[in-house]
C-alpha cells in the first residue's frame, strides 16, 4: 500500500502543469496543442477537419477532476492545468 502511493505521488509530480494552453509543446517544439474534448462532442465536418489539423483531440466519455486538458499534436504529451489556478 505504501509503494502505491509512492507511485501515485511520482505520476502527479510528472505531470506537466501550465496556467494556459501552450502554444507550441515545450517538450517537442511541435504546434499546434490539441484541446482535449471530453464527453460526447457532436460529430461534424467541422471537427473532423479539426482533429485532421491537430488542433482537437477526444479524451473519451469519462469526465472527472484532475485529467488533462491539452496534448501535443505530435509527442502526444499531455498538459494539465495548474491546480492552483484550475479553470472551471
């Protein structure tokens, strides 16, 4: 139980946390930053062609606290809001 929460604290210490969405990913360099939609998005032309140019990304119909809200169109690395300042 003890090595599980060890575990649990190194994974929220990767994170990386940002105040807003990162313009290009300072990991890869790479833009666009998808916005990660989460729930059931209604599906159009509009984005499709959004997921297409990597602006858009779907992060699946679970929604709760604490998940990430962004992701590097290319490195797939993730971005969360800074707990801190967390956007509702």
């Amino acid at each position: 139980m003890k090595d599980d929460l060890l575990e649990e604290e190194n994974i929220e210490s990767e994170k990386i946390r940002v105040e807003s969405k990162p313009e290009k990913c300072p990991v890869c360099g790479f833009k666009p930053v998808a916005e990660i939609l989460y729930g059931m998005p209604v599906f159009s032309q509009e984005l499709e062609e959004e997921m297409k140019a990597g602006k858009v990304t779907l992060g699946g119909c679970d929604i709760s606290p604490g998940q990430p809200s962004w992701e590097c169109s290319r490195c797939e690395t993730l971005f969360y809001i800074d707990s801190d300042k967390e956007i509702l």
